[in-house]
C-alpha cells in the first residue's frame, strides 16, 4: 500500500493511497494523515478510487485519522470507496460517519 | 465444475495477511464462476479472521498456519490452522461497536459475511472454518 499527499487551500490534505487498507497499512495510513494535521492541514480528504480492499483494521485507521482531524477543527471525508470498501462501511454501521462523496473537488468544499 | 482446493502455508512475522490476499488472488483467478459478491464477502471474512489469528499471536512469538480454500458446487469454504495457544479469540455473537470505535469489529463481519464460522482445538493447534453457500442472497444493505 502507498499512500501520496497533496495539499489543497490552506487547511486541506488530499491522502491517496493505492493498495489494501489493512493491519499491514493501518500504521503507515496513521502517519500520513497525523503528519498533515499537525502540518496544519486538519481537513482530510481520503481518496479511496485506487484502494481496492480495506479490512476493520483499515477502518480502524481511518475512524482513528477522522477523531484525530475532528479534535484538531477539521474533518475527514472519503471519496470514491470500492463496493468491497462500501459493503464493510455498510456493515459496520459507519456510513453515518463517513459518507462517501463522489469526487475529491465535492469532499474538499465547505 | 471439478472441485478445487488449495493450500497455503505462512508464518507471521514476517508474513502478513497480504499473502492471504495474493493466495486468494489464484484461487479466483483458477475460479471465474465464483460470482464478485461471494468473492468481496469470502476474502473479507478470510481476512479478518487471519487478521486475529495474527495479531493475537504477535505477543508470543508469532504463529505459523496453514490455510486451505474451497471452492466447489456448495460454495466457498476455508479452514486456517494455526500453532497459536488456545483461547486467544473468543467466538460469540458479537455486536457490532458503536460508530467511533476504532477496533472489535473483526469477528461481527466474519459472521455477518459467511453461513458458518467454528472453531476446534485439534491436536494442540487451533482449527478455524468458515462457509459460504454459493446461493447465498446479498446480505441487506
């Protein structure tokens, strides 16, 4: 699993990662967004288009990322999930909290 | 279509459920009846299940398995064994924790996502199985 990083505006982070969102990328996943919220940057966009899997554990990281944004002012939005990525939200009764949006444009307005 | 069962064996560390993904990769390509919904369903539940054999075990040392997979007329149906000491996981109807919680959701998807999920001490090893039947509907979304 990558992940890359693009700042947007002043206060946002576009996170990309290309892989599967899992125990063995939950730490790096962790890092990547901690590192832009203390950047400055607490607004989250994770770019799911390219993450073909994600287990709890990967859920975990991104419910762990999405506190972590909240407490710092900002928030994390999730873009263009998997239906493997969409059926685990579904499940986990998470779609509440993470509402998929459609394209990075739409979860980085206000 | 003939009966098809594969085998695979990893130790963790320094194996990681990414070898559970890849194994899981041939058995569908060698598969292509296996329709995408049981496929998303089965590998999810397989992986959170070789997920809490491996994290439970990473205290002690690690744990080495043995996974074979299934998949035949009936549907899609994997046992993992591995050397880990007995009781680590326990199996019970679990509910799924609220929304902001950031872990204890693995076993609540294996049982929302296959027919059956047991559990066997055999031999001082663990024994884990679990079943999808191939005519099973979509769980409701």
């Amino acid at each position: 699993m990558e992940f890359s990083t693009e700042s947007l505006g002043d206060d946002t982070v576009v996170v990309r990662g290309d892989g599967r969102l899992n125990m063995v990328s939950d730490p790096p996943m962790r890092e990547v967004v901690t590192r832009a919220i203390e950047a400055g940057r607490p607004r989250v966009v994770v770019d799911l288009s390219r993450v073909q899997f994600m287990d709890s554990s990967g859920l975990g990281a991104l419910i762990s990322c999405l506190k972590s944004a909240r407490e710092a002012g900002g928030d994390l939005r999730i873009v263009s999930p998997s239906a493997q990525v969409s059926m685990v939200l579904k499940l986990s009764n998470v779609d509440t909290i993470l509402t998929p949006f459609a394209s990075v444009e739409e979860a980085a307005r206000e | 279509m003939s009966e098809e069962r594969k085998s695979l064996v990893f130790s963790s560390p320094p194996g990681d459920v990414d070898a559970v993904h890849e194994f899981l990769e041939t058995v569908w390509a060698e598969n292509p009846e296996v329709g995408e919904f049981d496929r998303m369903a089965f590998e999810t539940a397989l992986i959170e299940l070789a997920s809490n054999v491996i994290q439970h075990a990473a205290g002690d040392g690690g744990v080495t398995c043995v996974l074979s997979v299934t998949a035949d007329e009936n549907g899609l149906s994997a046992s993992l064994t591995d050397t880990a000491d007995a009781g680590g996981i326990v199996l019970m109807d679990r509910e799924m924790p609220d929304e902001l919680s950031e872990s204890g959701r693995g076993i609540a998807l294996i049982q929302a996502l296959v027919d059956e999920l047991r559990y066997e001490r055999v031999d001082e090893r663990n024994v884990w199985s679990i079943s999808r039947a191939r005519e099973a509907g979509e769980p409701q979304l």
